[in-house]
C-alpha cells in the first residue's frame, strides 16, 4: 500500500470474489464485484466464510454482477449491481 501513497486517490476493483464489499484504506477504496457463484455471507457475519444455504428460489438474488463506471473530471465512481437471472 506505500506505492500507492503517492496518489491522492486510488480504486482498486477485486473480481473473483464471493463477498460483497466497499472500503475505504487511507486514500485507496475497494470495491469487490458481486459474485456469480458461491455467495458468503458479508464480512463479518457468521463464524466462519462457508457459502450461504439459501431458501429454494433465493440463490439468483444472491448471485450477480457489479457494473462500475466513470466519467472524466468526475471524482467519484457509479456502481450498479444486477442480479443473474
């Protein structure tokens, strides 16, 4: 994270991940894409990281994609979350 110090500010985007997740470290936020399979429970929540049992019918709410975009001179980002069907 030292490298990234010398930006007054940075957005690193995680794929491939099976929890849902936005924070923010000193002047570097995260943003994790919304998982296509597997889905956790969010951070934090529950004893361990093991996929979630979900009602029958539930899994496709749980599973989807993060869309983000950006417009030049614009300082923050838009996120969209759509969900697999």
């Amino acid at each position: 994270m030292s490298y990234l110090k010398r930006f007054a500010s940075v957005t690193c985007l995680n794929g491939h991940v099976h929890q849902v997740f936005s924070k923010t470290e000193g002047n570097v936020t995260f943003h994790s894409g919304t998982t296509t399979a597997y889905p956790l429970p969010h951070p934090g929540d529950g004893p361990a990281p093991k996929p979630l049992t979900l009602p029958a019918g539930k899994l496709h709410d749980a599973l989807g994609i993060r869309e983000v975009s950006y417009q030049t001179g614009q300082h923050t980002l838009a996120l969209k979350e759509r969900t697999l069907l």
